[in-house]
C-alpha cells in the first residue's frame, strides 16, 4: 500500500460519515479535484456510487472512471449529467476566484454540491502541505482555506441554499473539516432558509 492510501483512508470514512445523509447508492457522482481517486474508490464502492473523477492533473492510483479538465474553471460535461458533484478538500488548490466559478459550475453540471473542506488553522496549513507533497509534489498549493463566515458569504453571493455539518475531529488527528451541502434556491417557493 503506499502512503497516499494510508494517510488518505482515515479520513475516507469522515467523509463516508459526513455525506451518508446526502449520497444514495445508484447515484450519478462527479468527484472534482479527485487526486489519486482513493477517496473516490472508497465512496464508490461505499455508497454503491456511478462515480466520475476528474482533475487538472492526471496521477491516479486507483482505476476510476477520469476525465481530465484542460480547463481550472470549466467542468468538461454537459448540464445535469450527474446527480451530486463533490469537491473533497479541493478547492483550497485553487485561487479564491476560481472557487466561486467551480461552484457555479458544480452546479451547472449537478444538482447538488457536496464540500468537504479545511477549516483554517496553522497547524491545518502545515500538515496539509506535507500531506499533499507526498500525494503529487507538482500539487498546487495556494492555501486558499475559508472561514465558515467566508464561505457563508460565497453561498449567499451566489444566490445558494446551504446546510452546513462540522466534523467532529478525533483525537490526535490534525485537521479540522467543515462540511456543506449546496442546492440552488427554488425560487418559485419564495423560501430561502440556511441551516447547520
């Protein structure tokens, strides 16, 4: 087994954890931003899941369906083709601008959006760089983290319903997650209520 699957299984099953109340077996995924695609393999075969990754990089170890994006903003599929896209502690790897056009394009190609990210902290901001240089050295790291308020303040600039989950964090494991799931607003409903 190589490190990137041992240092990656653990918190495959807080995700597990995290989505089980979102991801029904038999649904159309997209994985965005899916690295080496063992956390996709892991939700795949969990949750019985038709799963599609896709990254700007190409470094696999694990045999999934993969469509590389020429493109760091544009999702190479067509409108409604899966049932849920997931940015697992991904969009961090990207540039704060970017983020917001991910999202809208998670939810051009979805109908609904499931992030699993960092919550900002020092000791998060070291360890994830170590983590991932052992992933793919070439891996971007710009330390675009959010606070919750931040993120808070993306979804209501985009006009997006969300409910938020904290995780809870074990014991002498570093990182904090935060933890949304993203629909867009039905505006025919005249609601438009956030809860966590």
């Amino acid at each position: 087994m190589q490190l990137a699957d041992i240092t990656t299984q653990y918190r495959g099953k807080l995700i597990i954890g995290s989505y089980k109340k979102w991801l029904k077996p038999g649904e159309s995924v997209l994985d965005v931003g899916c690295g080496n695609g063992v956390i996709s393999d892991i939700l795949r075969w969990h949750f019985n899941l038709s799963l599609v990754g896709c990254d700007i990089a190409s470094y696999l170890t694990r045999n999934i369906q993969f469509v590389k994006m020429t493109n760091e903003t544009r999702l190479p599929f067509k409108a409604k083709q899966f049932d849920v896209v997931m940015f697992n502690d991904a969009l961090h790897h990207t540039e704060f601008s970017y983020q917001e056009q991910l999202l809208e394009e998670g939810l051009r190609v979805g109908r609904q959006i499931l992030i699993f990210e960092l919550i900002p902290t020092r000791i998060t901001k070291l360890f994830d760089w170590a983590i991932n240089m052992f992933h793919y050295w070439k891996m971007q790291i710009p330390f675009t983290y959010r606070t919750e308020a931040q993120w808070e303040e993306v979804f209501k600039r985009l006009g997006l319903k969300y409910t938020r989950v904290e995780v809870s964090r074990p014991w002498l494991y570093p990182f904090s997650h935060q933890v949304y799931c993203l629909n867009k607003f039905n505006f025919s409903s005249g609601k438009k209520n956030h809860s966590k």
